[in-house]
C-alpha cells in the first residue's frame, strides 16, 4: 500500500467518525427519534460525503446496539421495551448517585449558577403564561445531567452513562412533553443545583434518585406501557 492509499484511507475513516458523532448526537437531541428510518443518500448529502463513509457509521453505530439495519430495507434506530427502559433506568439511578459523591467536588459555582439562571428564566415564562420551548429546556436537562456525570472521577461510570444518555434520550423527552411535567421537572432541577451549591452530596443523592424515578414513571405513564 502506497502513501496515496493510506491517505485516502485516513480520510474515508475520519469522514465516517465524522458521520458517526453527526447521526450519534442527533439521536441524542432527539432529531433522529426511535424508530427511524436512517436514510444513508439524505445523511450523506446534508454531509457533504459520499454514501460509504456513511454506511461505515451506520455498522459502528449497529455495533453499539443503537440502530438495526435490515438487509434490503434499511437502518432504524432502536426502540426500547419495557423491561429495556426499567433496567437502564436502574443502572442510571444507580450510577448517577454513584457519580455525584465526586463530581460535586469538581463542579464549579460558576457551572451551577449559569444552569440555574437558564432555568429560572424558563420559570419565569411559564409564570407569565408564555410559550415553553421544549428543546430548550431538554437540552438543559441533558446538561445537568451530564455535567453530574462529566465531572465524576470514575472513568468507567463516564463511559457507562454515555450509552445509556444516548438510549433514554427521546424517552425523557416524551416525558416531559405535558406542561405540567416541565414544570415539575424544572422545579426538581433546580432543588439538584440548590442542593450541589450547597455540598450537600447525601441529600443531592436522595434528591437525584427520587428525580430519576419520578422521570421513569413519568415516561411509563406517558407511553402507557
């Protein structure tokens, strides 16, 4: 293999790493919803790439476990069952609570202080009687919580809760897709910054894992499953 080769080698790898982060985090932020059709000529062209390092993204992403891809029909993202969705919900109580004993130690003041204002200010729009953009507060949401996971000193955990951030994406967001859902949920995540302002990583805990399941229930009792 000449130099040549191995150079376009390299670029057909890092366009499919580029094609991987791109249809990876618009299943996070919900663009890409479970059950779709991923179409590799629509992801290619908004790409600006050829089909093939696309579809190299695509078998990447099969082989997490996050989209099946059908010979002859194509690629969805997966759907989760019931018995899917209580047992990461578990694993996530159990970790984020886990993550918080030490990342409460390295989140700063400053972190904290910029989420809260955010969600004031959603709070705040909600009390006039205004309008409450959804995929803004979800992207508060998934914030927070990231930064509770981000900012813990165990690699593992990170690593962990990355994939299953990825799988319960969508499912909070139909959880929260009621008004009066948002509004709880925006009280409860700021009772957390309250409480990591405070140290008090006991009761953050507590107040995490009542939050989680109130989630969690909130999505069976949406989905009625």
């Amino acid at each position: 293999m000449d130099l040549t080769d191995v150079g376009n080698k390299r670029k057909r790898v890092n366009r499919a790493q580029i094609a991987y982060e791109a249809i990876k985090n618009s299943i996070l932020n919900q663009v890409i919803k479970p059950g779709d059709c991923l179409s590799e000529t629509s992801i290619a062209e908004k790409l600006n790439m050829s089909r093939t390092p696309v579809r190299e993204a695509l078998k990447m992403l099969a082989n997490e476990d996050l989209i099946e891809i059908r010979n002859g029909v194509g690629a969805y993202v997966k759907t989760l069952s019931f018995k899917d969705i209580l047992d990461i919900f578990e694993v996530r109580k159990n970790l984020e609570t886990l993550a918080v004993e030490t990342s409460i130690n390295n989140i700063t003041i400053q972190e904290l202080e910029r989420l809260e204002e955010q969600l004031k200010e959603l709070q705040e729009e909600y009390c006039k009687g205004e309008a409450i953009d959804f995929e803004n507060f979800n992207k508060i949401d998934i914030e927070i919580h990231r930064l509770f996971i981000s900012k813990c000193d165990n690699k593992y955990v990170k690593s962990i809760m990355e994939e299953i951030q990825l799988r319960i994406a969508a499912y909070q967001f139909i959880s929260l897709s009621e008004l009066g859902n948002m509004e709880e949920s925006i009280n409860q995540h700021l009772k957390l910054i309250e409480l990591a302002k405070s140290g008090d990583v006991d009761e953050l805990k507590k107040e995490l894992a009542r939050h989680i399941e109130w989630s969690l229930n909130s999505i069976i009792k949406r989905k009625n499953i």
